[in-house]
C-alpha cells in the first residue's frame, strides 16, 4: 500500500520519549545462568543493556519460575502502557510549544497491550486527560510507520487536524527468561509523537510514507495468547536486513533521492550488527546512522521513535531523514521526513 502526496505535508511538531528506571546489563543476563555471556551479547547483537518495567529482582523470580506475570500484575508492580506515556507527552508538547493543539485523534501502536478492550489508545488518553477520538493500529515493530502512514491519511484528508501518536513497549512482560536466544534481545520504552496541519508549523514534515506486509511469514515472529515471545532468528535477519534495504531504496527512488541526500538514516533498533548490514548494503555513513539500540535493546515499535526524540535538538532545518522499520507479520514501512 503507497501513497505519495508531498503537497500538504503534516508536520510533527514536538517528540517525547520514556525509559524506565530498571537497567539490565549483559552481566545480569550471564548472571541468570542461562547459557549466555556478556560478551557473546556485546559481540553479536552490540547490545550493552536494555530497560525493563520489571524489577530487576522480579526478573529472577520470573526466570526461576517463582513467581508468574499474574502474580506482579496483581501486586501492581507492572507499569501502565498510559503510564509509559506521560514523560513523552509531557516531552512532546513542551517540544511544540506554542504549536500545541489537543489531538483530535489519538492513535495508539504496541505489541504487548494492558487490555483486550478497551483499546490502549482510549487507556493512555483518559491518563493523559484527553477527550478525543482513540483507537490502536497494531503492526509489531514496524507500528510507528504504520501510525504516522494512518494519521498522515486522516490530516491530509482533513479528517483531523491534529494527531497523537503513542508507542510504549513492554517486550519484557512476555520474554521467557530462561531462552537466551530472546530474553537478551528486548528492552522497554514507549514515545510520543504529535502532529498537525496548522499552517506553518515547524518539525519533521511527513513527505512520504511506505506500508507493506507479507502475511504469509506471519509465524516467523510471534507472541502467542498468553505465551512468550518466539522468533526464527535466522530467517527474521534475512528478512530483516534484506526488507530494510530494499524499502529505503523504494522511498529514496520515488522521491528522486539518493543516499548522499538523506542527513540521517533510521532503522528498527533490532540488532546492531543488523543495522550495520543494512548501513553498508546502503551507503549510509557513521554520521547518517542514527541508533540507540546499544543502549535500549529492541524496544519494538517504540525504537524507531525514541530515536526521533533523542535527537530532536540536533537537526536542522533542511534536513532528509528516512525512518525504515521491520517487524512482526511480516511487515516492513518508511518515512521520508524534512525537518521545516
Ligand atoms: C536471534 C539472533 C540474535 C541470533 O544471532 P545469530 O548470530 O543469528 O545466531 P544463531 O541464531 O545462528 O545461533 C547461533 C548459536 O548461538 C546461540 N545463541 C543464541 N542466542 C544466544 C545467546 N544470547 N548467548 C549465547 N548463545 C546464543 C544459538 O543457540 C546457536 O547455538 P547452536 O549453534 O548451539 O544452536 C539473530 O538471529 C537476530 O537478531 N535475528 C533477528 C531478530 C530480529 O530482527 N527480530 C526483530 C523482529 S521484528
């Protein structure tokens, strides 16, 4: 699914992001005794810790099978998705500025939701104190993309004028922490980012955005109802780099840009040795890359965002970024953004 309207570009005006306060280091992982170093992390996915929502002590409870999710949720020891939200929308709006608005629609994408019904994005705006239309568009890792290309839809049609786009991730509530070739891989993390129409507005104008999916890999990757986390690593990294590459060449092409073009490069914080890959198959250089995977793990489709935001006051008007995502489905989707 593509469209292409540059004219009339929706701008982001104001980003936010939220960690939370537990740090699990690649020690903690050798120190869960479950068959792993730290140095086999660091080496070959280039992760050095990763946040939880979880206490670092829960964690050990989880893995040695004495105590169960239930049992934390019960005790109110797991933190709200609406929770997550509240630094990065405190962010985000103070980012805007005067350019603030109330969203008229609030979108919410995450892979490990506090409810069934209602949807998480009616949860986070009654936490933030929103009254506006609220509604989930799921697509794992790759939600962001498939957000921004949904609220982009509705701005440009003048359906909305302003939007709200939360991303909170909590991968860590549904790892088995005795399966090393996971539980290393996640980490937690939620972002914010608003959007408007209002004349003038200064940020990241959307140009282009990108959906795609190939449903019939939708096993590859998966969280089964109540169960943890699994993945074909192997085939998902083929995948991964392979659909990275290609989706950046499509959104370069159509918008007869070339790499040396582009000012920052963005891909699905999954691995950094992945991101690598894909850097050189591109072209991109160690300027253009942008990351924070070594420092947050796989946040899901809050890693791409929370990238945005940590380097909000570092671009420049003029600026080319391109966001490329993977993710669960399988999905993969791009972004063409110029900061105005
Ligand atoms: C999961 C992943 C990190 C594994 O890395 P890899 O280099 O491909 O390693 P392999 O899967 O080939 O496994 C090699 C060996 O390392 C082992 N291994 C996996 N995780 C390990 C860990 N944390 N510590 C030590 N050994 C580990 C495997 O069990 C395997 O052992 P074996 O040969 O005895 O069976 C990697 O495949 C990956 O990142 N895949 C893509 C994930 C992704 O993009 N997910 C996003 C989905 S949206």
């Amino acid at each position: 699914m593509t469209s292409n309207l540059s004219a009339n570009a929706p701008v982001i005006t104001g980003m936010g992001h939220f960690f939370p306060s537990t740090v699990l280091t690649n020690s903690f992982f050798e120190e869960l005794d479950i068959g792993t170093s730290a140095e086999w992390i660091t080496e070959r996915v280039g992760i050095r810790e990763r946040r939880t929502v979880l206490a670092a002590d829960d964690v050990r409870l989880l893995r040695r099978g004495e105590i169960t999710l239930e049992n934390l949720r019960q005790q109110g020891r797991i933190m709200s998705v609406g929770e997550m939200c509240q630094e990065p929308w405190d962010m985000a709006r103070q980012r805007a500025g005067d350019a603030f608005r109330d969203p008229h629609v609030a979108i919410a994408g995450l892979s490990v939701p506090d409810w069934d019904i209602p949807a998480n994005a009616c949860a986070i705006a009654a936490k933030l104190g929103l009254e506006c239309t609220a509604f989930d568009v799921n697509s794992a890792c790759s939600s962001f993309i498939v957000n921004l290309h949904v609220a982009r839809a509705l701005l440009t049609s003048g359906q909305a004028a302003e939007a709200a786009i939360f991303n909170a991730e909590r991968y860590s509530l549904r790892m088995n922490f005795s399966d090393r070739s996971s539980c290393v891989l996640f980490g937690d993390g939620a972002a914010a980012t608003l959007l408007s129409t209002s004349a003038g507005a200064r940020g990241l104008a959307v140009l282009d955005t990108i959906v795609t999916s190939s449903p019939a890999g939708y096993l590859h990757v998966r969280i089964p109802d109540g169960g943890h986390f699994d993945q074909n690593g192997a085939a998902v990294q083929k995948f991964a780099v392979t659909k990275t590459v290609a989706i950046t060449r499509e959104i370069l092409a159509r918008n007869q840009l070339a790499t040396a073009d582009i000012n920052y490069f963005i891909a699905h914080q999954a691995n950094y040795r992945m991101l690598m890959s894909a850097c050189d198959k591109l072209g991109f250089s160690p300027e253009q890359h942008l990351y924070n995977v070594d420092r947050f793990g796989n946040q899901g489709g809050a890693g791409a965002p929370a990238v945005l935001s940590l380097n909000w006051d570092r671009f420049k008007v003029g600026d080319k970024i391109v966001v490329a995502v993977v993710g669960s489905g399988l999905t993969w989707a791009a972004a063409l953004l110029q900061v105005v």
